[in-house]
C-alpha cells in the first residue's frame, strides 16, 4: 500500500508543479506586453513634447501669485462657512 501512496503524492505534486510552471510563463508574458505597450506609450508623449508644455504650464499656475491669493481666500472662506452653518443650527 506504501508504494500506491508514494507514486499518487507523485503524480498530484509533478501535476500541481507543472500546473504553477504554466501560470508563471504566462503571467509574465502578460507583464511583458503591458511593459512593452507602456514604454511605447512614453517614448510617444516624450516625442510630443506635450508632457513637458503642461507640466511648464502647472508650474506657471501654482506659482503665480494670483493663484495662491485664491486658494489664501478660499481657506478663508471654509472656516466662515462652517461658523455660519453651526449659526443656523443653533
């Protein structure tokens, strides 16, 4: 009976590596097309140039003091908007 229970443990483990073999050739077929399709992706945006203009133009907006007079006003405002709700409440 010893030597039925070997050769089954056998066959389940040789089937459950091969099964895991599989899996892992085909998930890292997967990550290399998704890596390939990214990096074709980039090099397009960086032929284009079109990252480089907006990130130029976000630094131009955040750093313009107009701007961060709003968001100054703004958080100004919060505070006396929360105060006029608990005034309705009470």
């Amino acid at each position: 009976m010893g030597l039925w229970i070997f050769l089954g443990l056998a066959v389940v483990c040789s089937s459950l590596l091969k099964g895991y073999r599989v899996y892992a050739e085909s998930k890292s077929r997967v990550s290399k097309a998704d890596l390939e399709r990214l990096e074709a992706r980039l090099a397009c945006v960086e032929r284009s140039g079109d990252l480089e203009e907006r990130v130029r133009t976000l630094e131009a907006i955040v750093t313009d003091p107009g701007f961060q007079l709003d968001r100054e006003i703004s958080k100004l405002d919060k505070p006396s908007d929360a105060s006029a709700s608990e005034r309705s409440n009470q």
